[in-house]
C-alpha cells in the first residue's frame, strides 16, 4: 500500500512522509534494536504476541511497523526515535486502512479469525497504544471516535471475545503447534473485550 493510496483512503489524516528521514529511521539496525526493545522492555504489559514464534523476517507489515514504532519509544532520545514519531500517523492510517482490517469489519461475523486477521488485529491495539501517548488533541480525538470503536468492532467480528478455548487442551496434545498458539493469541485479547 503507497502513501498515495493511504493518503487517498485516509483524507481526514494529516500524515506526511519525508524519505530522507524515513531513511534514517528504517534501517536494519534500528529494525533489530526496536523491536528487540519491545520484547524485553514492553511485551510483558501487552502481552499479545506470540514471541517465540514471531519472526522479524517474515512477520507481516503493519505489524511489524507497529512493534518498530512502539519499540522506538524505549530509545528516546536517540535521533532515530525521535524521528520515528513522524511515522506513527502514518502508521496508524495505514494499518487501520489495510485491506485486511477493512474485509474483517464488512463481514458479519466469522467462526474463527485467520492468522492474518489476527496479526492486521495485534498491529491495530499497538498502534492504538502509541498513538494515546501522543499529545496532539487532533490523534486522541480521532483514536476516540474512530479508531477504537473500529477496532473493537473489528475484534468482535472476528470472534476473538467468544468463550474462553475454542480446544481442549487435551485435544490440542499432538496436534501442531499452530493451533494451540491460534487459541493463545485469541485468549490474550479477552480482557480487552
């Protein structure tokens, strides 16, 4: 997804992109150190990642962005960091414009959420995370009224606060790993219902 494309689909946003800075800030280094950030120093309050299976090169993009970003936070007042915070805007607009995100919340419901409606469903609550530390009364505002009732939505259609294990545990012994790690990460969200 472009800029223009997120631009295009999020005209309320004011969301910019300058390419030197985002050169500056997404770079392998900081990939690896941000996200390393996040896992040791804020995973264990938001525990919704499966971090022993979460692979930095094959985790999908908007979550990916989302625990960059929020693992950036922890490296204030480095330069890189701080110029993160140009990103999260446009960010946030685009995770909350994905494809993905957008096809959950026109359905009605689902009998069970995909791997990836969960991760678009992670990369949405991170980014709502670092978006209400901001001070800007235009971000708190549309998080309020848009983003949020969207989200929850979104998290209820796709049956993540249904009952407590879609599996018994015993049912799930010698099965493969997937599985049991599905009804994980949906359990982790329950509280938030």
């Amino acid at each position: 997804m472009s800029y223009d494309l997120i631009k295009k689909s999020n005209p309320e946003a004011q969301v910019s992109f300058n390419k030197t800075t985002a050169d500056s800030v997404f770079t392998e280094a900081n990939l690896v150190q941000f996200v390393q950030a996040y896992f040791s120093r804020l995973h264990a309050y938001i525990p919704i990642i499966h971090q022993p299976t979460f692979q930095i090169g094959t985790a999908p993009l908007p979550l990916l962005i989302s625990i960059f970003l929020f693992g950036s936070l922890c490296y204030a007042p480095q330069d890189a960091a701080i110029s993160a915070r140009d990103f999260f805007d446009l960010a946030e607009a685009y995770i909350f414009s994905h494809p993905t995100f957008r096809r959950i919340l026109q359905q009605c419901s689902t009998e069970r959420a995909s791997i990836d409606e969960i991760q678009i469903l992670q990369a949405a609550l991170i980014i709502e995370i670092v978006q209400n530390g901001s001070s800007n009364v235009h971000t708190r505002r549309r998080l309020r009224l848009e983003r949020h009732p969207c989200l929850v939505a979104a998290m209820r259609i796709s049956g993540l606060f249904q009952e407590n294990r879609r599996f018994p545990l015993h049912y799930l012994a010698g099965t493969d790993w997937h599985m049991f790690i599905f009804d994980e990460l949906r359990l982790r969200y329950n509280p938030l219902g």
